[in-house]
C-alpha cells in the first residue's frame, strides 16, 4: 500500500521552533495545507516553489495529492535533509526537489504558484521579486501578507489563516479601442486612462471625445473585465486578456452588439 503524509513520519524529526535566519520552523497544519492548495487551484501543470519549505509538508503534498511538480527551498539543513528522505519515502522523488538555500539568493521565477509562511517584514521583501513574476502566478500565504496588496480571496478556520494573490498584470496607462459602427450612426471610439494599485484599477474614459463612466472594474492576473456606462441605461462591457501592449477579447452592449475588440497602449 502506498505511503502517505498521514504515516508515520521519519526518524530524527525537525524541532519544532528551530531558529532560522529571519523567522523559524512552525509548520502550517496540514488541513490549512490542503485548503490552501485547492485555494490556488493547484494541478499537474503547476510548479510550486515554497519559500522556507520547512519539513517538505507543502510541496509533498502538493505532488502526492494535486500531481503538481515542487521545489522548496529552506536555509536549515536539517529540515533540508529531512524533506529529502520524505520525499524518497513517499516515493516522491522524480516530481519533488528540496534545495538549502537563501530564498532572496535563488531563483524561483519560473514557479506558477509559490507558497510561504515567513514574517510580514521578509514578505514585503519579496513582494517586489513576486510582482515581477508572471502575470496569474498565484501565492499561498499561512497567515501574513504583503502590506497594502491585499489578498483576492482568502480561507479561515480555527483561528488559521490562509490567503491568496495573484500576480496582477501591468495595466495603468492610456488605451484605445475602437469599435465598427452597429446601429449608431458613427463607429465608438474609446479612450481609457486607467491608474493602477496592484490589482485595483481607477480611471476615466471617454467614447468619441465625450465623458463617460468606468462603472467597474476586475483584474486577475493577465485577465481584465471593464464596464463603461455612457447613459443611465446605455453600457459597455469588455472581458478579455491583457498581454502587454494589446487587450483583446470580447465586448457586448445594451443594445445587444456584440463581438471581438482588440486595444492598444497608446501612452503612459
């Protein structure tokens, strides 16, 4: 019968509070694991980096239990070693690796979701290395997080919290997008300057040199949805991908248009 992480573990354990550089070992308790993998949504197409991996609870799981391949990286190595011989126990060994390292020295760029339970002051640290990653990278935090970026979703129960981000893309700037004409006489032409705080996006627009409102908007990750009221009963939604200077999806109005659009950055 295959082994689980609900065995009995291995010799010699790690030390409950065993000091590290800037925090110390205190696992996550393994149901807030769970939870929080199923949080970001986690699969076989995924790789996991947990930063300060601990005894390898986070990404064992996250292979044994969601089929996704895992990279901790811990500076203690005791905890080192002992995720090693758990991997290899639970025969894990091909879809897990374990590496002792600083986590502000070793590059974890590539991870679709990273995972961590590290003091808010090494948090805000990191914040700009995760901004940086890919857009609709997704982080798992066991209780604490990154100043003012707030989470987008977030799970708690017996006092344990964990929470979830996702790494928005860069969408401040000036957009344009023009639409063909339907039952207007004149094709739409819209202009939008949006202002952007991590995932939150504020902004003016105008359609055709004329005023109107951004009534909403939603970033999440690469994926951007605006709402444009132009009348009290007259809107414009717009749902689509950004990727880099171009945002193009679909958009449908009031009148029932609806169709294909692509935008443009045309400015800062």
């Amino acid at each position: 019968m295959a082994q689980t992480l609900q065995d009995v573990p291995s010799e010699l354990k790690p030390l409950y509070g065993t000091a590290s550089k800037d925090s110390g070992y205190i696992p996550t308790p393994a149901t807030l694991v769970e939870r929080m993998l199923v949080m970001a949504r986690v699969g076989p197409n995924d790789l996991l980096v947990d930063l300060g991996s601990g005894d390898g609870r986070i990404p064992l799981l996250a292979a044994q239990r969601f089929g996704a391949r895992a990279l901790g990286i811990e500076l203690i190595p005791e905890l080192v070693a002992y995720s090693r011989r758990e991997a290899e126990r639970l025969g894990l060994g091909e879809r897990v690796r374990f590496v002792q390292g600083d986590i502000f020295a070793t590059d974890f760029s590539q991870a679709t979701v990273v995972a961590l339970y590290l003091p808010p002051s090494v948090n805000l640290r990191l914040r700009p290395l995760i901004l940086a990653m890919k857009p609709g990278t997704r982080v798992v935090s066991h209780n604490f997080g990154f100043g003012d970026w707030k989470p987008d979703h977030g799970d708690a129960s017996d006092d344990a919290y964990g929470w979830l981000w996702i790494v928005p893309a860069a969408a401040a700037g000036r957009w344009q997008i023009e639409l063909p004409a339907q039952s207007e006489l004149v094709a739409r032409r819209f202009e939008f300057q949006l202002r952007q705080r991590f995932q939150q996006l504020q902004g003016e627009v105008r359609i055709n040199v004329q005023p109107a409102q951004l009534f909403s908007s939603e970033l999440r990750g690469d994926q951007l949805s605006l709402s444009v009221m132009d009348s009290a009963t007259h809107w414009t939604d717009f749902k689509g991908q950004l990727n880099g200077d171009r945002f193009e999806g679909e958009y449908r109005d009031a009148s029932g248009a609806q169709g294909k659009f692509v935008a443009r950055r045309v400015g800062p």
